[in-house]
C-alpha cells in the first residue's frame, strides 16, 4: 500500500474554480444539460458538487443536512428527494458555461422530467453502482431518446457495499440497448466497501486518486500512472474504447491500422471522436465516481463540455441555417410557475436568436401577442434580473399572461420576415413538443365551508397551469370535487402546497385511483346537431355540425384522437383560418368527453372525426364551434348509450409488477399477487437470464471485471451482491387500487428480502366484481 501511495505522491492538484453568476461565453461553449435518473441514485449530490468545484457554492450542499442549493423547497428538504425540476448556470474551465436542470426521479414526477428533456442538449444519466438499470432510469431514457438528446452516464455510489462496476456496464447493454464507451475504471485499495479511492483515465492513461484526508471535499487529487495491478484492465478498456470508435470514425480506424496499437492512438484524436460519436448518438461515454465522497465529479463536468452538444450542434441537428438563427428570435416555454412577488414567470429556453425586454412575442399556439416586460437569469430559486437572454440560455420571462408549457415563441412578425422564421418555429413546435399524461389516481378534495371553495379553485387553476398533469374535476354523481394526478405522492404533494403555499383550507380524501370509461371496439355513431337563432338585428345565425363518434382501433388506448378538417366551412372565409377552427373544435369535443355515459368519468380510447360542418351569420364563430363540438360530442355518446347499454366500459390503471427474490419466496409472492391483488403472471425468469436482453452486441461488448482493483481477485467474506442480480424475477401485472402499500405488504411475505419496482402499465376492463365494488365506492 505505501508504494501503491508512493506514486501518486509526485502531483497534487487542487481543483476548484471561484465564480460569479455573472458568466459570459460563446454559444460554442455553452451546454445546456440536465440530471435524470431513478430515485436514490444521488442526482442531487453530483449537482452540489459540481457547483461547488465550479465555486458557485462556498460549501458542499448535503441532502441529509438540508441545506442543498438546487432542493431549496420545504417539501423537498423535508422528504430528501427532489419534487421540482430546478436550474441553475455555472462555469466550468474559464471558458465554458453550463446550464443545468435537476430532474426528480420518482415516477410520480415524470411529466418534470419530460418538459425539461424538451429543452435540453444532452444528458447525464446517473446509475446507482449497486442497482444498475432500474424501471425509471429506462423511463427517462426513453424521454431522451425519443427527442434524439445525447447522453453521458456516470455510475455513482461506487463506494457502497454491493457495487459492482461491471455488472452495470452490461445492464446497460442488456436493458437499455446501448452501445458504450468505458472512459473510467474505479480503482480500489483493498476490498472493503469504503476503499473506493478513484478512477483510471482510459483516454489519457492516468490514474487519480482522490485524498480522503484533505476535509473530504475532494478538492485535492493525486495523479500519477496506471497501477500495475490494473494495468491489464487498461489495456482492455482501452482496446476496445479505440475499436468502438474505429467502427464509426475512420481517422481513428486510421491511427490503429498503422501500428495496430490501441494503446499509441493519441488522447487528443481519441477525445475528438468521443465528442463526434457521442453527439451522432452512436456510442454511449460511461464514467465512474462517488458523488458522496466528491470522487469523479471535476471529470463529469470536463467530460460535459468535451462530449456533449452546444446549442449550435443543436441547430444543425435539426437541418436549420446556423447564420438565421443567429438573427430569428424562436424561444419554448418548459414550464410555468407563480411567485407572490413577481406573478407568472414562464421558463425559458433561448433556440435562435436574442430575447430582449420590451420585445414582443407572438404565441404560436394561441395566436396572442405579449410584450416581455422582465427577463431573468436562474440560479435556481435566486433569480437575477437581465436585459436580455442570448441564444442556448435557460431563463425566465415575467409578466406573460397567457404562456403555457410548451408553448412556442417567436417575434412578433413584421415586414419582410422571411419563411425561415416560420420554419424554426415549426421544427421546434415539434422537438419541444410536450405530451402531458393521464392521471393513474385520485381523491376527494373538499373545502371545510361553502365559502373556502371559491379561493380553492383559485388555487387549483394556478397549481393546473405550473403542472399540467394534475386535473380538478367536479363529480357529477356526488357533487364532489376530484383532484386526479400521477400517484400518491404526486397528490400529496399538491395538496400540501394548497394548504401551505395558497393557504387553502380543505381537506384530501382517500387516495383511489382514476378511472375511466371506454367505448367497445367495433363501437361507432353517426350523430348531426344544429343551432338556429336570431340576433338583435335580425340577422339569421344557423350551424351545423355531423360528428363520427367511434372506439379506436388499439384497443384500450389511454388517448382520444381528433380528426381535423381538411377544408374550412364555407361561410367562415376571411373571417378564421383552418387552424383556429379546428382548434375550436377539438376544444369543444374533447370537453364533451369529460363525462362519460356509464359514471360520469372521462372516456378514453374514442376517434372523433367531423364530417361536415356548416356556420353562418356568427361574426365571432370560434366559441360557437366550441359549442357545437361539444354539444355534438354529448349527443353521441348518450345516443350511443341509449341504443346499447352495453356499449362502454369502465376501465381501471393496471401497473406492471417487477419483483427480485430468493427463490424461496416466490410460491408466497405469486399466491398473493393473483389471490388477493387480481393480478396475473407474465414471466418467473433467473435473475441473470433478465439483464440478458437479446442484444447482438453484447457478447462483442467490453465488460469490465467483476471488483476493479481487488489484487486478490477475491470478493470480501459476506459480499452480496445488489438485488438486482437475485435468483428469481418476477413479471406480473396488477390492478392499480389493489397496489397501494404493496411495498409493506411484500416486505413481510419476503422477510424483507424482495425488491419491487411498479411501472405503470396501461388500462384494462373492470372485471364485474370489481365495477360493484367501484360504483359502491364512489356512491
């Protein structure tokens, strides 16, 4: 151990930098990123510490402790976990300005995850070491593929009993598809949990060893050579890092054909090709640390502005003139928030051009036009007030009246625009584009007096407008008023800021989940309605409209679709455009499915297609389309009603169930999952057979072994490894209702052994027994 310490005794250096929130770059060095990942798996940590190696902060954030910058909130201090997306921009290496986003990583606070991904240019995915791939780390995976955004993974809590560097590595093939790039290896001292010390620089062959007696803030790293013990692992991280890039980058299948040395291509071509296959979303870059014990940050934050995209790369990616968007203002409204002090604030992020106070904005979705009448930059809940947001910064917009998440905005139009500006905003009307789910639960939200409602509802429309994914309805059948989100905590949560941040006084209801109803497959309506009328000066006013009411072809989708009108109604030339009708329109109909014909729930899984549409005489005909959509949509579903009682279902939320066990308990597990829970069993695989997804790739893969830096190649007595690597996995899907506190449940069948993970699945029929049971319920 003493010449293990010997070598890395010839350089120390102590790296932090000292920063201001005044930060000023190029657009080329700008890099606008954000934090996913599961629950646990220490986002919040890695984001102190960077802004404490940035200087930003003058003392290392603790989530324990409370006193973290980015989880500023009450809520979140309180439950350890991050609830709101948070930003905050810092500098790193002089030059460089990061603007970063906290995400949440409990289920219950995708749609946060979501919107932010809408706005960013590329991720960190942080992996627990000893859980690998979990159900959210593929949930919001999926968000950032889906939108084409590059991601860096950073395997956190190497330091943790359990963790085992490889086994990660190849969930990540297995369970997500990915092709990696090992840019770090862990090093350890010897084999206890707390001898994670520092990581291997694969690129650059150097290896740093963090100084876990310098106050433990991590500013003081020794750097030195590879240790011998470790060498052989270089060499093949190495290997098969230049291979990997060879495949996809021909200046280095060059430098490796003329010697055929892995280890003689140069640091300065490989990280050039790292950065080009990582934006191109060929390979994945994976590095290693523990964010606790302030290991592997200061490389994070190098590899973000080495590897990930500026909001340039950005621009091209989408086929867009990099000259144009330099000039055209195009900006995406990512959420909206309501502050005592300042109003509306709208979060911002800048694509093309300068956003300047006093400018006006046109809202693409609705049409308005805004003035900008305060800017700010974000430091997460400090708010520094500005003239102007230059193109790829994430801010705030003040005053906005009318912004909505995912709202584009551009400025307003005058003379001479050219068709470019309209082009830019259609590419990002479509990239920035935000899908806000369905609500899984709910309950009842009553106001103690008749005189606490109207406040309440006040209320209820700001929380609405800032998380679209919470709804408020009023139940027809009991005259009650329903608050519907994501899970229990999600509803928790916003209950909590009624009453604490509103001062509401009310009270929750039992938490059920939110049901829906459903047309039958087959089912379909033909159904024409009409207003006639006379105005003040006897102007004659008639419409009509024919609506097609059907069930949608993927049986149980949890969406409704509308058709739009290929030609405008005649009548209405001059007067609104196609767009604005059938806005008004899908506006008015799917209001009419808001209460459906069996319990007055929302319906799902219907198409609704006009097939003729006559107005005339109305000079403002938008709220009269949103009638007559509505009223049509209200006839066909009581007409489809009356003629076949058993035309519509009721429909419940089903979760799937993914259980890790002994073997023992499995017989124990599944007699209650089907028993008591109406569950079904899908799959009983060996754990091992379930991180090996069927990927050509993998046996090609480079996994790294077992315990980086155990000599001894041996594995400490007692070692277990992580859950995820247990002898049985269990697949099944269950009811929603049938779930809550399952987690309680499961840990007295397993004696505590199981580890279960809840996604949500889609909805499915309610079972005859069930719909009494449902119907007693809310009666």
């Amino acid at each position: 151990m003493k010449r293990f310490m010997k070598r890395y005794s010839k350089l120390q250096l102590c790296i932090r930098r000292f920063a201001s929130n005044s930060v000023s770059c190029t657009t080329e060095k700008i890099r606008n990123v954000g934090i996913v990942a599961h629950v646990d798996a220490g986002k919040t940590t890695v984001v102190e510490r960077m802004l404490y190696f940035s200087g930003y902060t003058k003392q290392l954030g603790n989530v324990d402790s409370g006193n973290t910058v980015m989880d500023y909130l009450r809520r979140e201090r309180q439950r350890g976990i991050t609830i709101n997306a948070a930003a905050i921009t810092f500098p790193w290496n002089e030059d460089y300005r990061i603007n970063l986003i906290d995400t949440p990583g409990h289920a219950d606070f995708s749609f946060e995850v979501e919107r932010s991904i809408a706005v960013l240019d590329g991720t960190v995915t942080l992996l627990d070491a000893g859980a690998g791939v979990e159900i959210q780390t593929k949930a919001v995976w999926a968000q950032a593929a889906a939108r084409n955004i590059p991601s860096i993974m950073f395997v956190n809590k190497l330091d943790k009993a359990g963790a085992n560097f490889g086994q990660v590595i190849h969930s990540i093939h297995s369970k997500l598809n990915a092709k990696t790039m090992v840019l770090q290896l862990p090093i350890y001292r010897n084999v206890d949990e707390s001898s994670f010390c520092g990581i291997v620089d694969v690129v650059n062959a150097k290896a740093y060893i963090w100084d876990r007696n310098s106050g433990n803030d991590g500013t003081v790293v020794n750097i030195g050579d590879v240790p011998e013990a470790m060498r052989g692992e270089y060499e093949r991280a190495r290997s098969a890092l230049v291979l990997s890039l060879a495949d996809c980058d021909e200046s280095i299948c060059d430098a490796y054909l003329e010697n055929e040395n892995a280890l003689a291509v140069h640091p300065v071509q490989l990280r050039s090709a790292i950065r080009s296959a990582t934006v191109s979303q060929k390979l994945v870059p994976v590095l290693c640390g523990s964010a606790l014990h302030s290991i592997g940050v200061q490389p994070l934050m190098d590899s973000i502005v080495n590897y990930l995209p500026s909001p340039i790369d950005r621009i091209r990616s989408l086929k867009l003139n990099v000259q144009d968007s330099m000039q055209m203002l195009c900006a995406s409204v990512f959420k909206v928030v309501h502050s005592p002090e300042r109003g509306i604030l709208a979060y911002v992020r800048i694509h093309t051009g300068t956003l300047r106070r006093g400018m006006r904005l046109l809202n693409t979705r609705s049409g308005d036009s805004e003035r900008v009448m305060r800017l700010y930059r974000v430091f997460a809940d400090v708010l520094d007030e500005t003239d102007q947001l230059e193109l790829g910064t994430v801010g705030i917009v003040g005053g906005g009246k009318h912004f909505s998440t995912g709202d584009v905005l551009i400025s307003a139009p005058s003379r001479g625009c050219g068709p470019d500006l309209n082009l830019s905003a259609e590419v990002f009307q479509q990239s920035c584009r935000v899908n806000i789910p369905e609500p899984m639960c709910m309950a009842t939200l009553l106001p103690k007096t008749v005189k606490d409602e109207k406040p309440m509802l006040k209320a209820l429309e700001c929380i609405t407008r800032e998380d679209p994914s919470i709804r408020y309805i009023r139940d027809e059948g009991t005259d009650e008023w329903l608050l519907q989100g994501l899970g229990e905590m999600h509803l928790e949560i916003t209950f909590d800021r009624l009453v604490q941040d509103f001062g509401v006084n009310a009270e929750l209801g039992k938490v059920r989940v939110a049901l829906k109803e459903a047309p039958v497959q087959g089912t379909s309506i033909d159904t024409t309605y009409s207003l006639f009328d006379e105005d003040s000066d006897n102007q004659i006013q008639k419409a009509s409209i024919t609506l097609v009411l059907s069930a949608r072809e993927t049986a149980h989708d949890s969406s409704c679709s509308f058709e739009n009108l290929k030609e405008l109604p005649a009548g209405l030339k001059d007067i609104i455009t196609l767009k604005q009708v059938n806005e008004a329109l899908k506006t008015g109909a799917f209001g009419g499915l808001f209460h459906g014909p069996l319990m007055g729930l929302p319906l799902q899984n219907v198409q609704l297609s006009v097939r003729s549409c006559v107005i005339e005489g109305f000079p403002e005909p938008y709220p009269v389309l949103c009638q007559l959509a509505f009223k049509v949509t209200k006839k066909a579903l009581n007409e489809l009603y009356q003629a076949n009682r058993n035309a519509f279902l009721l429909m419940e939320p089903y979760m799937k169930v993914h259980i890790q066990v002994s073997e023992q308990y499995v017989g124990t597990i599944i007699k209650d999952l089907v028993g008591k829970r109406g569950g079904t069993v899908e799959q009983i695989l060996d754990a091992k057979i379930t991180t090996e997804a069927s990927n050509p790739d993998l046996q090609d893969a480079y996994i790294p072994s077992q315990r980086l830096g155990n000599t001894h190649g041996q594995l400490p007595n007692g070692f277990n490894p992580p859950h995820m690597f247990r002898d049985k996995h269990i697949i099944a899907k269950a009811p929603m209702q049938l779930l809550f506190n399952y987690s309680s449940v499961l840990r007295r069948l397993s004696a505590g052994q199981a580890v279960c993970r809840l996604e949500k699945d889609t909805f499915a029929p309610v079972t005859h027994d069930r719909e009494r049971y449902f119907r007693e319920e809310i009666n």
